[in-house]
C-alpha cells in the first residue's frame, strides 16, 4: 500500500492528471489510441561524455548491468545511439519504452536498489572519475497514431542502419497539439509510403525546448535516407496536407533540430 502511496504522490506533484492519465493504484498507464491500445511513455537521455573512458565506462554500464536489469522488468527494446553526424561527439542517446508512469517510475528504482548498479565503477565514481560530463532527460506519451514503439527490420536481421532523430518545435501548446494530429490523420502513412520507416513519435511531457515533439525514423544507409526523403518531398498527398490551412510549417513549427545516429553494438533497436 505504502508503494501505491508513493507512486499516487510521484505522479500528482507532475501535474499528471491533466494529461489523461490514470492514478489507479493498480493501473497507472496513458491515454489510449483511437483502436483502444495502451499508448507507451519514452525516455529519452542524452549522455554528454568526453573522448576519454568515460565512453568504455557508460557502455560497460548500459550493456552489462542496466539493459539487462531493465529487460528483466519490461522495458525492452533498449535503444543505445552515438551520434554519426551532430555538432556533439561523443554523445549517447539512450531510448527506454515503458508501459506506463509507473513502469518507468519503478525501473529506475529497481536498477538502483540492484546489489551489481551500487557496486558498478558508473555509480562509485568519484568526482576525478566521473561516467559522464552531464546528462539530460525527456519524458515523452507516443501519438494516438503510432501507439508502440516499431523495432526495425534490419534489428533483427543484425544489418547495418543509421536512425534519424528529429524533434520540431512550436511557438505553444495548440499549435504542437497541431502538428501531432497532422501526423495522425495523414503525414505518418505518408510517410511510410515513401520509404520514411519510423521507429516511435513522442510528445515531450517534461523536457527542454516545450513544447515540442520528437520522432525517430530508420534507414539502410545514408542514399536511401536521401532517396525517401526526396520522395516523400514530391508526394502530391503531402504537398497537399502540407499546405492546408492549419497545417502550414509556417503557422505550427517554428523549429526543427535534426540529427544522425547509429546504434552502438549491443542495442536493441
């Protein structure tokens, strides 16, 4: 009872009930989907490391402990990205798909109860031996449209894949309300018809920049990135979604940050 407790409290002092989310001691997940799925919350980190064993540190830490731990308790697939093309090198993003509030909540508890987290060099570094140089967090609830995070084909088959992480900005909360449903109703279907293959979309909950929105998309290798890229920009559908009132760049983005990243060797996505 006095964990339920706990997690009522967490979720309330977020302000959580004014997103559709329920507080059910048993039950504490997401809006869901228009079929009726149970849409998933993201984090997202940003490691900032320096070119030094920071790097051997981190990974040692995500590959040997935390995924492992992590999986145990659900959160599977674990993404892990360093940057291929971005101003920031070397930088680890890191991508956990939950079921709920609570899931998220209670695997952070668990990996740092967990005997071999406390006992691991990334939790007993002293200041001179720092894991990293800092790192930053955001929250995210996927889109109606794209409920579930979609492991790529190429995952399974170990081929090789470069991700594309995107995140548009918006000038305040209706505009970005805005561009999420211009992805539901059409940009997303449009998007997989033209080779754009997306990995999740996200609706920053907490995080910097807000509001904001973040997605990611998968390719073979940087001239297929560009041959889609190149048709989805001459699709009739989307030039005619994007210049109906309403949807216009103009009137709901107001920036848009983009970057390449490739997976690191023991990444689930």
């Amino acid at each position: 009872m006095l964990v339920h407790m706990r997690r009522r409290e967490f979720l309330h002092s977020l302000g959580w009930a004014g997103l559709g989310v329920s507080l059910s001691p048993m039950r504490l997940t997401g809006a869901e989907s228009a079929e009726g799925t149970a849409r998933e919350f993201y984090e997202l980190r940003r490691y900032e490391l320096r070119r030094s064993p920071m790097t051997r540190q981190l990974d040692n830490f995500l590959e040997r402990v935390a995924i492992p731990i992590w999986n145990r308790v659900g959160i599977r697939p674990v993404g892990v990205f360093d940057v291929a093309i971005g101003p920031e090198n070397p930088t680890r993003y890191v991508l956990l798909p939950c079921r709920s509030l609570a899931h998220w909540w209670e695997a952070q508890e668990i990996l740092w109860g967990d005997p071999r987290a406390q006992a691991h060099e990334f939790y007993q570094a002293m200041p001179d031996r720092a894991p990293y140089v800092r790192y930053e967090s955001s929250l995210m609830v996927a889109f109606p449209g794209m409920p579930k995070l979609e492991v790529p084909p190429q995952t399974a088959a170990g081929a090789s894949r470069i991700f594309e992480l995107r995140i548009y900005e918006s000038h305040n909360e209706r505009a970005h309300r805005k561009k999420v449903e211009m992805f539901d109703i059409g940009e997303t279907a449009i998007f997989k018809r033209t080779g754009l293959r997306p990995v999740f979309f996200g609706s920053t909950l907490i995080g910097a920049r807000l509001p904001n929105l973040t997605y990611m998309l998968v390719f073979g290798d940087l001239a297929t990135r560009d041959a889609a890229w190149r048709t989805f920009v001459g699709d009739p559908e989307w030039k005619k979604l994007s210049t109906t009132p309403g949807y216009s760049d103009a009137e709901i983005v107001t920036n848009i940050t983009n970057y390449l990243l490739r997976p690191t060797s023991y990444s689930q996505i």
